[in-house]
C-alpha cells in the first residue's frame, strides 16, 4: 500500500477562502474514491496544511490525482501556494504527523 503526503504552505490569509474551496471538494471526492484512508491537519498558524492518504495501488492513486478536483486544485495551486512538497512511501497504515513532517524534512 501506499501512503502519500503533502505540505502545502499558502502565500497569505487571503488565499484560505480559495483553499478551503478545493479542499471541501477534494475530500468529498476522497471519500467516493478508493482511498483507504485520508486525514488532513494545518499547523499553528493555518497558513500551512498537511494531507496523508492511503492508497492500494498506485494505479488508485493516480486516477484520483490526475482527474476531478483534486488536478483543478494542483493547476492551481502556484496561485495560493508558495511552497508545495510530496512524498510517498510504502505503509499498511496512515503514519503519525511527526514521522509524516520528518520525511518531508527529508526532501
């Protein structure tokens, strides 16, 4: 199974409305999809949001990457986001945000 994260920081404040727009989209989206499992945290400040899926095949992964509102989102995403990371790794299970943000110190 595969486990993807993201780190998405937003240029400013104002660019929460249109985050929050995709975002509410795209979990809906998740939840209609063969995602396993999914959770997503900002940090302190709310200008940086954190996304985990988990994924069976990455076939799975990518059909939902590439199609509806989550490939909107990454079209536009250089317009509300300044930094974007991702990383993937192989698990049975969601990991923990701390060993998640340390992997993506990693990149």
């Amino acid at each position: 199974m595969i486990v993807s994260i993201t780190k998405l920081e937003l240029k400013s404040y104002a660019k929460i409305v249109a985050f929050f727009g995709f975002n509410q989209k795209i979990i809906k989206e998740l939840q209609g999809s063969n995602c396993k499992a999914f959770k997503v945290s900002p940090n302190w400040s709310f200008r940086t949001w954190y996304t985990m899926t988990l994924w069976e095949s990455e076939a799975d992964l990518l059909a939902f990457y590439r199609g509806g509102t989550h490939a909107e989102a990454m079209r536009q995403a250089a317009n509300f986001s300044t930094n974007l990371k991702a990383f993937r790794t192989e698990g049975k299970h969601l990991i923990s945000w701390n060993e998640a943000k340390q992997l993506l110190k990693q990149q």
